[in-house]
C-alpha cells in the first residue's frame, strides 16, 4: 500500500497547521488517486476558497500549500502524481476570483490575480522540501535521514521536471524558484569539498543523485542558463557549506550565478566523484551519467 501522506493532517490538532486549509484534503486525495483531474481539482480548490476571498480574506493558504508539497514528498517517486500536481498548479493560475464590484481579487501588495502567480506556495515549498538540515544534524536520526532524503529527491526531481518541462509557460515566481533551486541545489553538492571521514562521504549519499537528477532531467536548460549568465542569487551553497560538518572547504571561486565556468566545474567534480572509491557505486553510478550527459550537451545534442 502506498504511504498515506494526509494521516498527520487529519489528526486532532493538525500539528498546528490551519484546519480550514485541512479541509481540502479530500479533494487533493481525489487528485493523488486520479479519480478527478487537475482541471476539476483546481476548480474545486479555488471554490472552496471563494467565500472566504469574497468576503476580503486574502491571506496566503499557506497549509494547503504545505499539502500540496506533503503530496510531493511522499508520493513523487510517482511520475503520474507529480504531473498530476504539476497540471493542477498551472491550472490554478487560470482561475481568475471577481470581488461584489465585478473586479479581480489580488495578492495582498500585489496587482496579481489571487491566484495567477501561486500565492504562498514557493514559501511551503522551500520551508518543506528545501530547506534541509545540515548533514551532522541529520546523521544520528536514520528516520529523519531516509524522510529529508525522499523528501529533497522528489522535490528536487519536481522541481527539475518544471525547469525543463514548463519553461515559461508557469508563473514567473515559480519560474524563477526552479531557477534557484537548480543553482542552490547543484552548487551545494558539488562546490563544498568533501571532509575526508564518514561524514562527508555520508553526505554525497544526500546530494549527488538529486544533484545528477537536475542535469537527466534539465540539463539542456540550465546549459542555456549558464550560458546566457543568467543572474540569480546564487550564494545559498556557500552559506550551507558553513553551516555542515561534512564539508571541507569551498572548491569553486567563481561568479555566484549560473556561467559557462560554473558548469564547467560542476561537470569536473561529477567527473571527481565517479572516481572516488570512498563512496558507494550508487553515488559513483550517478555521478559518471551526469558527467557524461554534461559532455553531451555541450556537443549540441539536447
């Protein structure tokens, strides 16, 4: 039986996430079993959310967010219910809530529709999927370990198939979040050098499938990012290195953003990694076809 990702939240208490946002999950759990489709999911959510907007709450839904990630953490080894999501995301942005007076309700401080640009979401999203813990912290805990490696691969796998699948086509604040994430994510785990114990070897175990995943999945787009030097705050890798005890140093001297020079290293360390006999084959398995998939890239074959 597949694992429920709802049971916590149904409890008395909802650990102290918002019960009226609680309530839609029925609905998501119609979604996750393809019982009802990310058009209709979407119209459902945003009729639920109609008379509490009308009547001039237009506060984020920051727990149905968290839900909508939760689905995502527990069940998105699951290509289907991730384009499920996916679907059900962009379909949420179409819907356009008219106040009495026959005009849009927006973003509190923003002109945006209510829901055209995800309000809350890139939040939950980072607060639960990406925001992972450093690696000491997490090493004497085997259950917290296995959850934020489910967790951060999924997300990471999402996140990537957005990237590479959605382009443009989504909001741009969640455009722009795939973005990040893909610069944070690959820089985390290939700028900081690797301490030479347990630990840092540990550490490749977290970061290297999902950092391999990024170039699978959305290698072809980040190339182009880096090639056009697309400017974004790039500096996350670093300050995590800092905070992790399984880190040795920092490698990587260049510019904070995505470049040529910065995928070049990257591919160079993939390169490091799938020789490096202190790590398990896995690791070394992934490492050698991002590296590969890199060469090929910048061969022009896409």
């Amino acid at each position: 039986m597949p694992p429920d990702w709802a049971s916590k939240f149904e409890q008395e208490g909802n650990f102290g996430f918002d019960a009226e946002d609680c309530k839609t999950i029925p609905i998501l759990r119609d979604l996750v079993a393809a019982k009802d489709t990310p058009a209709a999911t979407a119209s459902r959510i945003a009729a639920f959310y109609d008379a509490r907007l009308k009547a001039g709450n237009n506060d984020i839904p920051y727990t149905f967010w968290v839900l909508v990630c939760e689905i995502i953490a527990v069940r998105g080894a699951d290509k289907g219910i991730r384009e499920r999501v996916t679907q059900l995301l962009l379909s949420l942005t179409q819907i356009i809530v008219l106040d009495t007076a026959g005009k849009p309700i927006v973003v509190p401080e923003l002109d945006n529709a209510y829901w055209s640009e995800l309000p809350g979401y890139t939040l939950a999203f980072r607060d639960r999927m990406n925001c992972i813990p450093p690696t000491d912290i997490m090493a004497d805990d085997d259950e917290e370990w296995e959850d934020w490696q489910r967790r951060f691969t999924n997300g990471n796998v999402f996140q990537a198939e957005w990237l590479a699948n959605v382009a443009n086509a989504g909001p741009e604040r969640e455009n722009g979040s795939a973005r990040n994430y893909a610069v944070w994510n690959l820089s985390s785990a290939l700028e900081p050098g690797i301490a030479d114990t347990p630990l840092g070897y540990r550490r490749t175990e977290m970061w290297i499938p999902q950092a391999a995943q990024w170039i699978l999945i959305a290698g072809p787009s980040i190339w182009q990012l880096c090639r056009d030097n697309y400017r974004n705050d790039g500096s996350q890798a670093q300050e995590r290195a800092q905070e992790d005890g399984a880190v040795s140093g920092y490698t990587f001297t260049g510019p904070e953003w995505f470049s040529v020079e910065r995928w070049q290293w990257w591919r160079t360390r993939f390169t490091y990694i799938a020789g490096l006999a202190q790590v398990t084959v896995e690791v070394r398995e992934w490492a050698t076809k991002a590296a590969a998939r890199m060469e090929q890239i910048e061969h022009g074959d896409s």
